[in-house]
C-alpha cells in the first residue's frame, strides 16, 4: 500500500486531489498539509511513502521542504507539483532529491501513473517538463537571469516576493538576519534590480511567479 500526503496551501486542491487518489487501488491518503512546516511534522508523525508537494507555499516553501524531508526520511518518495515548467524549477526539486514533477495542468491519471512510478523508484516527469528540460540545454544560458541563482538564492527570492520580511525569513530558514541581508543584496546584484518591488517585477516577467489574485 502507498501511505501518500499531500501538501499545499489551497484546500480545494488538497481535498480534490485526495478524493480522487483515495479512491485508487493500492492508494491510502493518510495526512495533508499547507505548508512545508507543517508537512515535516506530519511526517514523523504518519511516515508517509510518498509525498506530492507544492513547489510554491508560503513559509520555508516546497523546495527547502523536500529537502528537509529526504535528510528525515531518504527513502521518502517526493513529487513536486507547481503550474512551472520552465527551469530553473525542475532542475532544482531533482537536485534536491525529488522523483517526480508534475504540472497542475496535469490529469488525474498522469498525477496516479507519477505515485506509482515514484513508488517503485521511477523517476517520473511530465512530458512538458521532460521536454522543456531538454530544450533548455539548447537557449542560451543568460536567457533566464534566474537560471545564475542558486537554490538557497532562488528560495530567499521568492520569499521575499511573497512579502516576507527579512526577520521572518531569518526564523524560518535558521539564518542570521545578516546572512539574509547577504543573500537579498546578492540577488539584488545579480539580478541587476535595486530592490524587492523589482525584484518582484522582475519574478513576474519570467513567470517565476504568478499575480497574486
């Protein structure tokens, strides 16, 4: 049986995602979450097998959650699934150990076929994302200015452009103020912008991130 969790921050999403996988064979929806920080709690407490996990999630975010989950649990089996299929994205879950990735756009048959393969230790990616992977070993690197960020840079970014203050994002990654400031003004350099409003501009032009609506 494939003990799953759910994690994302839109209870719509969890609860539709969890009636449909529910009702699989083999399938037991046995915790969801709405944040990275309570996911890692979640998963000492039901030891789940599988995770689908939002990329985008206010607090510490579905990338430093995967992370923390796989140093818990390496055997945990982790699919990111966010509306972006453009690198830098995917690289970065991979990196981090995720085996899947998966767009919202998707249909509950793919999102069923990626829990099964990961499950068995199949990497499993849409084929949109399998291509646009491919395709960017071919654009020209600078394209994308965030393509440069590392991922602990692209995680303060976008926290920053939730509006997260420099304190909050200091608590949740475990960071000095100092070294957030460090990070922020790095960004700021090379990304080329002279503060958060730009840098938020900027996030937006190449669909790093959506309107927030």
């Amino acid at each position: 049986m494939i003990k799953l969790m759910l994690v994302d921050d839109h209870d719509l999403v969890r609860m539709g995602l969890g009636r449909l996988l529910a009702d699989q064979d083999g399938i037991d929806v046995i915790a969801e979450a709405e944040t990275g920080e309570e996911a890692l709690k979640k998963q000492r407490e039901f030891q789940p097998s599988v995770v689908l996990m939002d990329a985008n999630m206010p607090g510490i975010g579905g990338l430093e959650a995967t992370r923390r989950m796989l140093r818990f649990d390496p055997d945990v089996k982790i699919i990111a699934l966010t509306a972006h299929i453009s690198e830098p994205y995917p690289t970065q879950f991979l990196n981090a150990g995720a085996m899947g990735y998966l767009t919202k756009g998707g249909d509950i048959d793919e999102m069923i076929k990626a829990v099964r393969s990961v499950s068995r230790g199949k990497v499993y990616l849409a084929p949109e994302v399998a291509q646009e992977m491919a395709l960017s070993q071919f654009k020209q690197k600078d394209e994308n200015p965030f393509n440069q960020l590392s991922d602990r840079e692209m995680q303060v970014m976008l926290m920053i452009t939730r509006g997260e203050k420099v304190q909050e994002i200091s608590e949740k990654l475990h960071l000095s103020p100092k070294t957030v400031n460090s990070y922020r003004y790095r960004l700021f350099e090379k990304l080329d912008v002279d503060n958060d409003v730009c840098l938020t501009h900027l996030a937006l032009r190449y669909k790093i991130i959506e309107p927030q609506v």
